[in-house]
C-alpha cells in the first residue's frame, strides 16, 4: 500500500522538522520530525511496509501517521504505486528549459526628490535602519538636485514598456512640489500602471495636499508616522479619501517586551480603526542595529509564520526569486538605479546616461543575482521548512547571504522568542 499526498499539497522539509502547504485551503500544516520522515519517504512513492523497514517502526504506527494527513484531506491511500504530479501554476515551457523567459518585473521606486526639512529620528540620513523603509520617506546623502518632470515622465514610458507593475513615488518629501507629483500622477494615469502608490510622512501633510490627493482616484497612500500616533494622524486619516495604509514607525530600543509592544499596537490600531475600519495597518520598526532588538519584535519571532498564507503564486515565486528583491529595480532623485532603495552601496547605473533597459542589459548579471536570490541560497533560510513562506529584508541584515534576525533555529525547530 502507498500514500501519497494530493497535487495541491507539498511537502517542504527542514533541517529536523517539516511543513506541509496545502494550495487549496491556503493554509500551512506544522510536521514534526517523525512525521517528516515518514512523508519525504511516501512523496518517493515508497511502499508502506518498506518506510516501516526503514525507519525501524511498525506498519501500524507508519499508517496512524499518515492518517492524519489523510483526515485533512491532504492526501490518500492507495493499492497501487500512483504518479501524482503537483499543482503548478507555471507552464513547464516556461522553466528556461526551452527559452530564457523575460524577467518578471514587479516594484518600480521613484524618489521624486532628495529633501525635507524635518529630521526624524529614524530618517536614513540618521543612520537608522527599518523593516519597511523601501515604503517609507528617506533622506540620503545622494546630492540634492532632483530630475525634470520630463525626464521622470520618460522614465516611467520605460518602466511601463519594460512590464513593471507597481509604482512608487516618494522622497524625501513627495508633497513638497505638487507641480512636479501632479505631472508625475498625470503621466501615470496615461500609461495605467496597475498599481501606484505615493508615499510620505504625517508631519509633511497640509490642507492643501490633502484636497490634491482627493482629486485622484484609485490612488495608494503609504503615510508614515511616529508612534504612539497623534490626533493629527486621525484627522488626516478621516480626510484622506484614498487607499490609505498608516505606517507607524515603532523604535525597537524602546519595546520592553514583546507581549507589551503587541498590546501598544493593537491600542493604536483601534482608534485608526474607530475613524475607518477600511484604512491599512502596517508596523513599521527601527533600529540603530536590529541585532540587539530583534528578539522583541514580532516579525522576527513565531508571527512571521503563524499568519502566512500557503498561496502558490507566492511559493513558486519564493522558489525562483527572493520575496521582496524579486523584480523591484530604484530610479532615485539624482538618476542613480538601483535594486532596492535601501540598498545603495552601488547603482546599476543612471538613467542620465543609459535607458533603463541598457542598464538592465548591461547589468544583467548584477540584477539577476539580486532578484533571484532565494532563500535556498541564504544561511540558515536553506535549511528551514519555511523558505517559501515568510518575508525576508536583506537591507537591515548585514549579510546578503546570511540571516541573523530570525528567533527560529531550524536546526533545533525551535523558537527562542517565547520567553519575551
């Protein structure tokens, strides 16, 4: 007898434990280390009696095993060995077997300028890393001379033709020249990106950007702010009238524990909530240096896990590309391109004195390491059973190819956050 779990359900295994997504229901089924032996030997279409030889237990306790696995309808018995291929979503044609495949594009960042004369504590130009700054206002020390509307409008004609997806504006302060972001929006409203997306800060808000804003529909707003967050936020966010996200900027030296810091969130996010149930919620974190604080943090512990979904355009994206450097390419205020905004050590080159589809050309190499490195290619990632599920920062590591800030140690499968 055989068992083999169904096409819609992978088994993904870890350096002692497993998990087992399941495509259907979009959910992700924890497997111990006994479980895990018992399937990676069935998913080889082993016989029963032959993984209870293996593994030195009895037939019985082989099948109560795989049992539960059945009872959640993730697979079946069968008399005979079956070929079960898995659910894909991609065509096998398109595997770069036959042809190379076009790069599939995804982020377009547009710093539209390089200023602001407010100086938060966690802007880049203090030296302070975020979890979410790529979505989030930042000052550099790039010169301060931004590009014409003009040239920001061919830009965006490449970025269009090239297939990017989402555009970001931002800055600096994206508010500081309506003149430059109306023309900017204009152009791509012409060109009908399926998503845009204008990001800023609540101190750089006025009445008069607020009724700009207004004017365009089917607008994203990202607005950054301090946290706890002010009665300024709940004004604007009664008054903003577009896809509004608030992103309160949470200091990490600060959190005492991690059970105090959810309680503070969910606080907050009520009263943004009480104003409209509708408005996006998003925690964004600093740090002079995330290796003393990351342990408090709920995106470092168990929750970056216990709420990912099992959906399979994410997991096969995770297996070919890393789930946020995939496909983003930055163009920023001085014309420098570059992979993501935070990452700036080297442009790719500018769009001064290249297209950007040169520059993608002659840098080919450069930019396809970066978007394609998976977590099968980062220590510890590779030998985690949740690669394929969580999100990852590179920008606040300090190493492409290693992670440090993750409570799960997957050679123990155990989390060293509980404590907190």
């Amino acid at each position: 007898m055989f068992f083999r779990l169904n096409p819609e359900a992978r088994l993904i295994s870890g350096a002692k434990n497993g998990v087992v997504y399941d495509f259907l229901d979009n959910r992700v089924y924890d497997v111990n280390s006994e479980e895990k032996s018992v399937l990676e030997l069935s998913e080889k279409s082993e016989e029963i009696d032959t993984i209870s030889s293996y593994l030195g237990v009895s037939e019985a306790s082989v099948i109560k095993t795989l049992e539960k696995f059945r009872e959640k309808t993730l697979g079946e018995f069968y008399e005979k060995k079956p070929y079960i291929e898995p659910l894909h979503l991609k065509s096998p044609l398109s595997n770069g077997a036959f042809y190379e495949p076009p790069p599939q594009l995804t982020n377009f960042f547009v710093e539209l300028n390089n200023s602001c004369h407010y100086n938060c504590s966690y802007c880049s130009k203090n030296k302070m890393k975020r979890v979410f700054g790529c979505i989030g206002c930042n000052v550099w020390d790039d010169q301060k001379k931004a590009l014409d509307s003009d040239l920001y409008r061919d830009v965006l004609d490449q970025a269009y033709k090239l297939g990017f997806q989402q555009i970001f504006l931002t800055g600096g302060n994206v508010l500081e020249d309506l003149t430059m972001l109306s023309a900017v929006l204009d152009h791509c409203g012409t060109l009908h990106f399926p998503a845009v997306f204008v990001t800023f800060h609540e101190k750089q808000v006025s009445e008069n950007s607020i009724d700009f804003l207004n004017c365009y529909e089917d607008l994203n707003v990202f607005l950054s702010c301090d946290f706890p967050i002010s009665s300024r936020i709940l004004k604007i966010a009664d008054t903003v009238h577009q896809n509004l996200t608030v992103m309160p900027v949470v200091a990490a030296t600060e959190i005492k524990s991690k059970k105090d810091v959810i309680k503070k969130i969910q606080n907050e996010y009520e009263k943004v909530k009480s104003i409209n149930s509708t408005i996006g919620w998003q925690i964004d974190y600093c740090s002079p240096d995330f290796l003393h604080d990351y342990t408090k943090i709920p995106l470092f512990g168990k929750e970056r896990v216990t709420d990912a979904q099992a959906t399979l355009h994410f997991f096969e994206w995770c297996q070919e590309h890393h789930p946020c450097l995939g496909g983003i390419l930055t163009v920023s205020s001085c014309g420098n391109v570059y992979g993501c905004r935070m990452m700036r050590k080297k442009s790719f080159g500018n769009v001064l004195e290249a297209d950007l589809s040169e520059i993608m050309r002659t840098k080919k190499e450069e930019i396809q390491d970066m978007w394609n490195l998976t977590r099968d290619k980062i220590t510890p990632c590779n030998q985690c059973e949740y690669r394929y599920s969580c999100m990852d920062c590179r920008a606040i590591e300090k190493d492409m190819h290693q992670t440090s800030l993750c409570a799960y140690d997957p050679q123990e499968g155990k989390w060293h956050d509980d404590l907190f």
